[in-house]
C-alpha cells in the first residue's frame, strides 16, 4: 500500500528555509502587532486631546490598562495553550487530536469571556477604588469607570480573537491571522476621533470604539477557520477532559503569568506613581508604558512568526530547525532594539510630549523612556527564550521567565525602589527588572538548545 503523503504544510514548516520561512510568518505578526500597539495606543493619543481634563483622562485610560491586560492574559492562556499544542499535534501527524484541541481552547475561552463580563460590569467601581491610589482625582476614578464597563462588555469577542488569531498562526496562516487584527485596529482607529471628539464621548466613545474593532476583528478571524488545511472549529469537537485543560495549562501558563502579572506591576506602578506625583505621574508612566508596548510589538511579532516553526518542528523531531530559527530572531531581534534604543533616548521628551503635551506628564516620563531605552535590546534574548521554551512545551521553565519581567523582578523593584529614591524609583523600576531577567533567561534558554543539539546527534 502505497504510503500516504504529508499534506502541504507539513513540507512548508519543515523544509523551507529557516530565515525564510520566519519572515514568511513574521511579516504579517509584525504588521499585527505594531498595528495593535498603535491602536492600543490610539486610545491614550485621542483622550489626550479632550478639551478639558485631558490629564484626567489620559490617567483614567491608563488605570484600566490592568483589566484590559487581564482579559488579554486570559485570552493568550487558551490561545497559545490550544495553539502551542495543536502545532506539535500538527507536526506529529495527529490531525484528529489537534481538532479537539483547537475546539475545546475556543470553548474555554468563550465561556470565561462571559463571566468576566458580568462579573466586570458588577464590581466595577471598587475594581476601580483598588485600581487607584488616594491622591488621583475623583474625576479620574469616574472616568476610568466609565471606560472601564464598556471595555468589560467586550470581553468575550476579546478572548476569543485572541484565541482565534493564535490558532490560525501555530497552523502557518499567519497572513490571514494579521487581516483578522488589522481589520478591527483600522475600525478603532477611525472611530476612536469621531467618538471622543467628534461625538464628545469622552472616554465612553474610547472604549465603544475599541470594543467595536474587537468585534469586527473576531468575525473575519472566524471566517478563516476552515479555509485550506486550517482547522475548522466544532462543537461537536469540544472536549472537556483533563487532559486537554491540563495541556492548555501547559501550553497557556506562560501567556497568563506574562500578561496577568503585567496587569499587577501596572497597578502597583500606578500607586506608587500616583502617591508621589498625582494625576501626571500617573499619566507620564502610562504613556511610557504604552510606547514600549507599541516598541516591544515589532520584536514580540517577530517571535510570533518563530513560534509556529519551533512547535511544529520540535513535534516533527527537527530540532536543528528550533536551535537555527531561535539565534536567527535573537541576532536581528537585538539590531533592530538597539537602533530603536537610540532614538528613544534622543528624543524621549517628544515622544511623551506628542501623545499629553503638558510639562509636569513630560518631566516625568522623558526619564523613564531613556531608562528603559537604555537596556531594550536585552529584551531580544528575554522574548526570544520565552517564546522558545513556551513552544516546546516547558511549561515550568516558561512560566518562570515570564514571570519575571512584570512580576519576580518588577514587583520587588517598584514596591522599594520608590521608597528609597522617591519618583526616580518609579522610572527606574522596570529598568532593573529588565537587566535581572536577561540573567535568568539566558541559563535557561541554553539549556535546552543544548538538549536539542545532543537529539539532533543522536537521530
């Protein structure tokens, strides 16, 4: 009996050339990316331009950022869970298991998505109460409010274009996957003028525009389920088991440690922001978070189009692909921070300035900017390993690393360094998390390319 061919893609992820095929996946991810950022961004530029209390609003939008990272958090845990696993389920040929797989993570998430919706919308305002230090403005906790339950509303189209989107990527439609996202940044960045000032909505039309790209963005990732040799999505494919959560644990861990601590670290940044500089420090920060967002996007998208080759080709035993692929993203990935780094520390003043042109949000975000600009090309090796330990299935060694920028690290910065340097310890915070996680992520990023270098001599 003559022996049945693997299917195309099988062939695409493990015999196109490594560079190639990354850039190939690459593009669009990075496209996706700093157009998410942008539109992440838009919000924070727009609010700014509110006539009157713009540095209110500008804060109100930067104290919900946690929830909204929370609700990411949980969208990335069963999006790279039931992608990273359907990926090698891929590579090793179990078509029917990688169905389910995909299935059940869009389950998992749609029915989370509904409870933190209602759950969100119930307890808003002492959400919001904890979510703000003493010294920022009532004007600023019923902005953020108002922000805030119509961000909550969205969370099930949240979670689930995420979930969507990941999927479509660990399968190689990484084309399709940035339409999907870009379809609805584009809608939010179109809304987000003629809602909040336009319409003189405020912070609400920030947050309607916003939830509405969301939306478009989940309905045309759906459609692409089940176009050529992806996945099509099933009820009848759902499968409940513990084996399934627990591989969706494994695989999703990581993105929630990530995601969800950096919610926490942006409340704790918050506090210590706002009890020592009010509504401007609160802004200034924001702002400078945002940017490195929209900075870290470009690398972030870059090891997204790695990560499909790392699990396919770690399932498929092509561990020479995972090691090439991986120092390929780590080389460029370091070039291109550096020559970003240099800009940002020339001209930090103008970056805050352009999205909250007022001298005491300026004063205090410029430092924080050069700071973090500073050590930004470590972040190459830090997402890199990351990434590579998450796609191979390290589950503990992945979490760990992700837990270290926003949390290990990070929240021991921001609770004493303040307390000994005052505002200067609040801009320097993330700077030294950063140094102390490439020192973890190297150790044990080596480790493993070295298991798979020992796999590869002996196959």
């Amino acid at each position: 009996m003559k022996k049945k061919e693997k299917p195309d893609r099988y062939a695409y992820l493990t015999e196109t050339k490594v560079p190639r095929l990354i850039l190939q996946l690459a593009v669009p991810t990075i496209i996706s990316m700093l157009v998410t950022g942008i539109y992440n961004s838009a919000d924070t530029f727009f609010v700014g331009q509110i006539p009157e209390n713009a540095t209110a609003a500008s804060a109100a939008v930067g104290l919900v950022f946690p929830l909204m990272a929370i609700v990411q958090a949980t969208g990335f845990f069963f999006g790279h869970g039931s992608g990273n696993c359907l990926s090698r389920l891929l590579g090793a040929g179990k078509n029917k298991e990688a169905s389910e797989m995909a299935s059940t993570g869009f389950a998992m998430a749609l029915i989370a998505g509904v409870v933190i919706a209602a759950l969100g919308n119930v307890f808003v305002h002492p959400m919001v109460r904890a979510l703000a230090s003493d010294d920022v403005s009532e004007i600023t906790r019923t902005m953020a409010a108002s922000y805030g339950r119509i961000i909550l509303l969205g969370a099930p189209f949240m979670l689930c274009q995420f979930v969507v989107n990941n999927q479509l990527r660990f399968q190689g439609s990484a084309m399709y996957a940035m339409v999907g996202l870009v379809s609805g940044a584009l809608l939010n960045m179109a809304l987000d003028p003629i809602l909040i000032l336009g319409l003189r909505l405020g912070v609400a039309g920030a947050a309607i525009a916003t939830v509405t790209g969301q939306i478009v963005s989940f309905f045309v990732l759906l459609l692409g389920c089940g176009r050529g040799e992806n996945i099509r999505l099933h009820i009848k494919n759902v499968r409940f088991t513990w084996r399934n959560f627990l591989e969706i644990l494994n695989g999703g861990a990581p993105s929630l440690f990530r995601q969800g601590l950096a919610a926490v670290s942006t409340i704790l940044l918050n506090h210590a922001a706002g009890s020592r500089g009010g509504d401007a420090a609160v802004a200034g920060m924001s702002i400078v978070s945002r940017v490195m967002m929209l900075l870290l996007s470009a690398l972030i998208g870059f090891g997204q189009g790695y990560q499909p080759v790392c699990s396919f080709n770690y399932g498929a035993k092509r561990y020479g692909r995972v090691r090439e692929g991986f120092w390929f993203c780590v080389k460029w990935g370091a070039i291109f921070l550096s020559g970003v780094a240099v800009l940002c520390f020339a001209f930090a003043p103008q970056v805050i300035a352009f999205f909250r042109n007022d001298p005491d949000v300026v004063a205090m975000g410029k430092v924080a900017l050069r700071c973090q600009a500073c050590v930004l090309p470590l972040n190459a090796m830090i997402v890199m390993a990351n990434m590579m330990l998450q796609s191979i299935g390290k589950g503990v060694k992945a979490s760990v690393t992700a837990s270290a920028r926003n949390g290990i690290f990070f929240i021991p910065a921001i609770l004493i360094l303040p307390v000994l340097f005052g505002l200067t310890g609040v801009q320097i915070s993330q700077t030294a998390a950063d140094v102390c996680t490439f020192v973890l992520s190297v150790p044990f990023a080596i480790t493993e390319l070295k298991k798979m270098k020992e796999r590869e001599t002996e196959n």
